[in-house]
C-alpha cells in the first residue's frame, strides 16, 4: 500500500521536470543564439578598425620615408614636402590615436564597456581628422569643403565618411605634390599619393561590396531548388549526373558576375559551380541580416569535445553467444576502433530475457545478469585478440522473434547512450534498427551516424509467402528509415538493396585467429607436410536461405558427373529435419554434422570449402577459409566481388562451371597467400577502409564536434544560412516515422511483437532501469 502511495510523487515529479527542462533548454537556445550575433557583429566591427588602422599606419610610415634631407633641391623646393609631413606627424597622428581609443569596443580592463553591443561607433574623432585636413588646405588655398554629414542614422547608407574625408584632404595634398613634381627628386612623393589613392579605393570598394550584395536571379533560385532536390530525383529515377548538367545550364545563364574569389582548381566544374551557387546563397542571405547556427530540423544541444576525444557508439542487433555475424563483426570493430587513442568507443548490445536466450544462444546458455554476459563476451574476444581491447559495452532491451528469426529492439534505443557521449554513431544494420523505432532521432543526438548493412533482407522475403508484396513494402521502408536516421550509409557489397546516401566497400575482416592458422599452415606446407587430408565441406546455419537449397540442387543434378564426390556440412538451425530429409531423398553424399566453430581443429583438414549461397551479403566463413589458405568455390554473384581477387577463389556461373571448379580444385593444391592478400583480409586493413568509406577520419579531424564543418577552409565564409530542402524532406519522413511507429494497431499490422514499443517489467529488471514513463532512463557499464 505505501508504494502505491508513493507512485503518484514520482510520476508528477517527472513532469515538474520535464517542464522545467523544457522551460530551462528554451531559455538557453535564445541566449545561445543572442550571444552568436552578438560576438558576429563584435567580429565585424574589429575587422573595419583593423583595416582603418592598417591604411592609416602605412600613410604615416610612407611619409616617413619620404621626410629625408634633400640637400640638392632649392631650399623653398625642399622644405615644402617637409612642411606636409610634418603635417601628416602634427596634425593627423593625434586624431588617430584620439579616433582609436572611441573606436575601440574593449574596455580598459579587457572587457566590453556597456552598450558595446549596438557597436554605434562615435565619429567625433574622424571629424576631428577631417577638421584638420581641411583646416591646412583652407590656410593654404582658402578651400570650402561641404559640411560634415557623419550623422549615425544615415551613416549605414552613405560612403563611409572617414574614407570620404581623407580622399578630399588628399586632393589638395596631391595638387601641391604635383606643383613640385618638376624635380626629379620628388617622383617618389607622387607614387606615394598614387598608392594611398589605390589603398582608399580598395578599403571603400570592399565597403560597398559587402553592403552592395546583388539580389538571386530567377535562374540562380531555379538551379538551387534543382541542387537541393537531388535526394528526391534520384527516388524518381533521374540521374544524378542529368542534376548537374541541369544546374550548370541554368547556372550559367546567371545575369550579371558573382564577386567571390576563384575556387580551387583541382576541382571538377560541377564541384565549382556546386560550391559557388551556395556561396552566392549565403552571401544574400547573409546580406539580410538573416543568420542561424543549426538546422531546422537539428537539435542545437549536441555533444561538445571537453577532453579532445571524440565518443563512438557502436549499435547492433546481436550479441555473442549467438554466432552470427552482427554479433561478431560489430565486437571486433569496437575493439580496432578503441585501439586509437582518437575516440573512445562503446559497444551496445540487446539483452533478451531467459526465455528468449534459451530460444537464441546455443548449447543452452543463458546469462542471469547483463554483467555475467559482457564477462563473456570480453573472454571470448581476448582468446582471439593480441591486445587489450579497452571499449565499454551497453544493453539495450530486446525480444526475440520467431517469425523474422532475429532480435527486435524494445522502447528507444538511442536513450541508452547518455547525451555526454553522443557524439558518433554506427548502426549495424541501420534498417533493421529502425522499422520499429520509436524515440529520438539519430541524427538529432548524434553529430555523426553512419550505417554498415549486413543482410540482405530482400532477398530473404522474396523466399516467404507473398513475396513479391512483401519486399516491394520492404524495399520502401528501408529507404525511408536509412534516409531518416543516417548521414552515411556502407553496403558490404552490391547484393545488398541500394539505399540512400550509401558505398559499396567491405569493411569486414577476419578473426585474427584463421589468419594464424593459415600461417602455420602455410609454414607446414612449406617444410613438405601434408596438411590438407579431407575434402569437401560447408559451415553455416542450416536453414534454407543460407545455400542449402542451392546446393542440394546442385548436387543432385550433376549427381553422375561428381560420382565419388562428398561433402562435409556442418551447421544447427531451423530447417536441420528438412534439409537433410531432402539429401535422403536424392540418395546424395552428404555427411551432416552439429554446427562448430570455424577454427575448431576438427576442420583444418579440409582442403575445399564449397559455399553456393547467392542470399548473403559478405559471408564471413568464405572470408575465413581464405584466410585459413584453403580453396573456396562460390557463386559468380556480387556479394563475392571482393573475393574475386584471391587465386584461391573459383566462381562459377553455370552448374556446369560448378562441377569443373570442384574437379579442379580436387586435383590441385592452393596457392600461399602473399603477405599482402593476408593484409586485406585484416581487421587492421578493414578498419582503415571503414574510416575512408564512412568518412570518419575526417569527423574524428575535426575537432569542433561538427561533421558538416570539417574539411577545407574557403576564402569565403560558408555560413549555414538556410536548411537545405533534403534536410527538410529528411526531417518529416523521420516525424512521419515517429507518429506511424507510435500507434500499437500500425506496429502489429507491420509485424512488430506487441509491446516492443517500451520495454517490460522484466527487462526494467533485469538493466536496472526506471519504468518506462520515467523519460531519458539511461543504462551503462
């Protein structure tokens, strides 16, 4: 009774703060952006002072320079130059002084003075200036200069006066420079009038330049809309090449001439044209006034770098002891990522329930807490590892489906990465991460998020019932969550569906552990042992999808032409009754076995590893076998591009293909692997490709914790001045995701298992976690 007394307190208290956390983030967002213009215009003011001060400081210095005896000259020749410098020291060099300490904005003590913000300069001091040009042409010539118009109200839409000013003091100093120009002597004097005039006229027209900014043209509007809606053509079907030749056209019909600096040329013309037509946008907004920091759609408190390392999440949708590969490849990534002291990395897993983990990991291991399982895990990867791995590992909730045979994600996933390091994301597979997700945006959290594809799902739904249907919706919801949640997207290979925003590259290595194994057997063969005593075989999960169609099949049609010929097939799975019930059935030799590790001892022996699976994106154990030194016949498909390389892989096309591969492979001994061929299939070497094809090392470079901000510097400032139309559509299709993926009726319809929206009551136990009505519960260890 008394905790259901207390239940009330605690949710209301959520609320308070919930609404003061709004009230609290509002309030810094318009001091953030306050304090953003302020230190702009701050910025802008200094520069003109500096740019006075330059000007002014090389007239004084040139007539210094000037001010030397002339001994040959008449004396009332010489002594006139000397009169005017004296003027320049006497007259003009305590008003600059004077014009400094009023235009300065920084206080004595270093500080701003009050009102510094509005950055009204007082021109009393260059009036004062123009007083004395003025008052020595008047003693001289008796000259009337038109009266002073320096008021502030009209000073923004004037010539700047102090400009104005020394130009007209100017002429009456040249009229008298030139009057003496009939000595050689004096040459030098008139060149220094002649660089003063260019340096004005450089300081006025940059001035006017920046305030004289020409409106966009229909075309120049025309080809941005065309630029920024590429995202969406390229759903339509038109080429992206086509987009650019259509901007450059328009581009080019541009009325008037840009005044912007010339672009690298080591660029292409497109890229030209590309980052000029958004410099031409950002210099006319800019112009307005208008100015922001962030996106539309961008949450403006992101991670900041405190300690100069950045933060790397890695998320995926398995965990170890499930032998598969988004449990494998994203550990081993971790720990290769965590050997940089760059980044600090953390690895965040599913947890299932017991019932779940009974369904899920082999051999009847179960975990009682999430502690007892990352001790696992770190066991696991130290026998395989030759260093410390130093990465910190997280639980997300999870459950277990039957039908779709993988781990679906229960609540938000991303509020089990606190806010202090969210900074760099990696979701390995980013679709299957997000068909159900219901919490806050990647890409509003994190600064960086980059998506790996392992399976390709397509493939896999066209197998089941209605098929067709099915992966048509797929295909769709997949483009539609990629695009949503994620700045960048690699394809292990070109099996896999084609999404937005994404590379092909494998960025998969090998267990240290095959490329030891196929050292030593390397060196065995070297010494005359014979080290390959077996045959034939084939690893994998033994479900249909994975090949064991495609074999049988094989088999049983060139069942004459491979007389003699077994094979070894080692694999557990859902399909085991079925799969060996069709073997018996076509009378073929094949010896079935419990599934084992691929570097188990028991498999060294094997000479040839058959794998005719065309549903994988990179399989792992043709990676391995490789690795191991041995020969690999598989299917010329895309998902075995990278191995294509290899002299120890034989592809075939045609059944036919695959029964000469096999008799050839049969026959003969494979070749060593070269130190190079061992390299590439490294964790080291994919590490490396992984930080080129996602970009990350230019991330991890920039040390402002802005991804869009790194790179080159241009000469001309690029201010995020407008959200582009992509990040607009990006931003309502991951709204429309989260009120679609809100709705319990919608989530059962798609497929989702009821109450994966939030976690349970069970999973609040098993992490530790608040209930789900508490917000931003966050769990680490």
């Amino acid at each position: 009774m008394a905790s259901k007394e207390e239940t009330p307190p605690i949710a209301g208290g959520g609320a308070g703060r919930g609404a003061f956390a709004f009230i609290s983030r509002g309030w810094r967002e318009v001091r953030d952006s306050a304090t953003a213009d302020l230190r702009l215009m701050r910025a802008r003011a200094e520069s003109a002072r500096a740019r006075a001060d330059r000007e002014l400081e090389h007239l004084l210095a040139s007539a210094s320079a000037l001010a030397g005896p002339a001994p040959l000259l008449p004396p009332v020749a010489a002594g006139a130059p000397i009169a005017e410098v004296e003027f320049v020291r006497r007259r003009i060099q305590p008003k600059i002084q004077e014009l400094r300490r009023q235009c300065s904005p920084r206080a004595p003590d270093g500080g701003w003075p009050p009102g510094a913000s509005s950055l009204r300069v007082d021109l009393s001091g260059i009036a004062a200036i123009r007083n004395a040009v003025v008052a020595e042409g008047d003693g001289a010539e008796g000259r009337r200069v038109a009266p002073w118009k320096g008021d502030q109200a009209a000073e923004g839409r004037k010539e700047w006066e102090v400009v104005r000013m020394l130009r007209s003091g100017l002429k009456e100093f040249e009229r008298r420079s030139l009057s003496s120009d009939m000595f050689a002597g004096f040459r030098g004097r008139g060149e220094f009038v002649e660089k003063f005039k260019l340096s004005l006229k450089s300081l006025n027209k940059d001035y006017r330049e920046s305030k004289e900014v020409p409106p966009l043209d229909l075309t120049e509007i025309l080809a941005y809309l065309v630029r920024q809606s590429g995202p969406f053509l390229d759903q339509l079907g038109i080429r992206r090449d086509l987009c650019d030749k259509l901007v450059q056209m328009l581009y080019s019909k541009r009325n008037g001439r840009l005044m912007y600096h010339p672009l690298s040329e080591d660029r292409t013309l497109a890229e030209n044209i590309t980052e000029e037509l958004d410099l031409r946008i950002a210099r006319v907004l800019e112009s307005t006034g208008y100015h922001t920091d962030e996106g539309f759609w961008n949450d403006p408190a992101k991670y900041k770098i405190l300690d100069n390392r950045r933060h790397v999440a890695i998320v995926t949708t398995a965990s170890l002891p499930w032998m598969t590969g988004t449990a494998i490849n994203p550990l081993f990534r971790a720990a290769y990522l965590a050997r940089s002291a760059k980044q600090k990395v953390t690895l965040v897993v599913p947890w299932l329930s017991k019932s779940d983990q009974e369904l899920v990991y082999p051999n009847n291991i179960t975990f009682s807490s999430p502690e007892e399982q990352e001790t696992y895990i770190r066991n696991w990867l130290q026998e395989r590892l030759g260093f410390e791995a130093d990465f910190k590992i997280s639980f997300y909730p999870g459950k277990f489906s039957k039908e779709r045979r993988s781990i679906i994600p229960a609540g938000d996933t991303s509020q089990f990465i606190s806010s202090k390091e969210a900074d760099i994301a990696i979701l390995e597979e980013p679709e299957h991460l997000n068909w159900y997700h219901h919490g806050k945006r990647w890409t509003d959290k994190f600064n960086h998020v980059i998506g790996v594809v392992h399976t390709n799902y397509l493939e896999y739904i066209k197998r089941e019932k209605n098929g067709a249907i099915q992966s048509f919706l797929v295909k769709h919801i997949n483009n539609w969550v990629t695009r949503a949640y994620c700045h960048k997207v690699l394809r292990l290979s070109a099996a896999t569906q084609d999404l937005p925003r994404s590379v092909v590259c494998n960025v998969h290595g090998v267990n240290p552990k095959f490329l030891n194994i196929g050292e030593k057997i390397a060196a065995e063969r070297k010494c005359g042992q014979k080290v390959f005593s077996k045959g034939a075989y084939f690893l994998g999960k033994m479900v249909w999808a994975k090949g064991y169609r495609e074999l049988i099949d094989l088999l049983s049609k060139h069942k004459k032409d491979l007389e003699g010929f077994k094979i070894d097939v080692y694999g557990n799975g859902e399909d085991s009754e079925a799969v060996q019930t069709s073997a018996r059935k076509f009378e073929l030799s094949i010896n079935f076995f419990k599934g084992k590790d691929h570097a188990d001892d028991s498999l060294h022996g094997y000479k040839v590893f058959i794998n005719p699976s065309v549903s994988d994106v990179l399989c792992t154990a043709t990676a391995e076998a490789l690795a191991m030194g041995k020969f690999v016949i598989c299917a010329d498909h895309p998902s075995n591009d990278f191995f294509k390389s290899f002299p120890n892989c034989l592809t075939y096309k045609t059944s036919e293909e695959f029964v000469a591969r096999v008799k050839e492979a049969m026959a003969s001994e494979p070749q060593p692997l070269t130190p190079e061929q061992r390299y590439s299939l490294s964790w080291e070497a994919a590490t490396e490709r992984f930080m080129e094809y996602s970009e990350l090392d230019k991330v991890l470079n920039n040390t402002n914790g802005h991804p869009g901000r790194c790179g080159k510097i241009n000469k001309a400032r690029k201010i995020p001045l407008l959200p582009k139309l992509s990040d607009v559509v990006d931003g309502g299709l991951a709204f429309a995701h989260h009120c679609l993926t809100g709705n319990e009726i919608l989530r059962l319809v798609t497929g989702a298992i009821p109450g994966t929206r939030d976690y349970d009551k069970q999973q609040c136990m098993d992490l530790n976690l608040l209930p789900p009505q508490v917000q931003h519960p966050v769990y680490g260890w």
